[in-house]
C-alpha cells in the first residue's frame, strides 16, 4: 500500500484592504492537535495562574543570579555594599556584596569563599538591622546552605517582617533548626547600607 505524503500547507496569502495592515491568511487549519485542545491547554495555564499553580511558578522561576541582574540593570534605585569580616575568627578570605532596592524591598547577597556547610549541623542565615524597628532585634532575611565545591552563590534576601529603614545586613552561621536571634559571636560578614 503506498500513501503518500501530506502536502506543506501553503505559504501565507497576503491579502490588504485600503486602511489597514496586511493580514495573513492561510489556506488550510493546522492539523494534529485540535484548536479544543489548544484552549483547553491556554484556559488551564490561565487558571493555575490565578492560583498562583506550581506548573506556572516553575515555568517563569529564575536562576538568582539573573534576577539579581535584572534588578541592577532595572530603573528602580538600589544601594550597593561590600561585605566586610564579622566577629567570626574561624573565616578567612570571604567577599561578595549586597544589593538592597528600598523602592520594592528586595535584596540580593553574592558570597566568595563560604565554605560548604554540612545541613544537619549547621546553616548560614541572613540577617537585616532596621533602624525603624523599636525592638532593636534584626529580622531575619533567610537561610541557606553552601554547596560543595562551590565558592560563588547568589541568594535572594527574604525579611520575615516589613521593613522600615534598613541599615545592616549581616550574614550568621547559625545551628541546623535556625535562630530567632543571631549569635554575635558567629557573624561572618557585615555589610552596612548607608
């Protein structure tokens, strides 16, 4: 039995009225998947997005380092800052800074030379002094690990609470469940925002 092969649809026809752009047309429908499947497909993505749906966050998620990117090269003002060594005394020849954007809250720190943390004793913790907080205690701003022959990471800073005037970051290495307080004697880097 021989069949033969399905035509290629055809090329486009432009076709132009007298006050508009041209608009192509095709002569044949696409064929294979339905246009029901194809709105079926859209009304899904649509609708996971509006529940704020894992399929929808995974596709638009983004390395942090490009976010980070996007922030310097964005028009919204942000204050940059070198990390500076802590109280810490078992660290040497760490680096990196801090980008804070007051206008949308949000920071990012770039570490240098953090040595690899093992998860079930020990995690670093972020951590911001806000001069507007009657407390005097600094919010917590995240915590993260240290992957294993790397000596470069980029991480998002996410503050528990809203902040007011922000003035220090400091990065902790604080015990595996976390610390509501940081520990003076283990900070690592100071990086201050003024």
């Amino acid at each position: 039995m021989n069949i033969a092969p399905e035509p290629l649809p055809q090329r486009p026809d432009w076709r132009w009225s007298a006050d508009s752009e041209p608009v192509p047309t095709v002569a044949h429908p696409p064929k294979g998947i339905s246009r029901l499947a194809w709105l079926a497909a859209g009304f899904a993505l649509v609708f996971a997005g509006l529940l704020g749906g894992p399929a929808v966050d995974a596709m638009v998620e983004t390395a942090p380092e490009t976010r980070r990117e996007h922030l310097i090269a964005g028009t919204s003002p942000y204050q940059t800052a070198r990390w500076l060594p802590g109280t810490a005394a078992d660290v040497e020849d760490l680096g990196g800074d801090v980008i804070w954007c007051p206008e949308k809250s949000e920071g990012w720190v770039r570490v240098v030379g953090l040595p690899h943390n093992d998860a079930e004793v020990s995690h670093y913790q972020l951590w911001i002094l806000d001069n507007g907080r009657s407390s005097g205690h600094p919010v917590p701003a995240g915590r993260f690990d240290m992957p294993a022959g790397e000596r470069h990471l980029v991480v998002a800073m996410d503050p528990r609470l809203e902040l007011v005037d922000p003035s220090v970051v400091v990065l902790t290495r604080e015990a595996a469940e976390g610390a509501v307080v940081p520990d003076p004697g283990a900070m690592l880097l100071v990086a201050s925002l003024r």
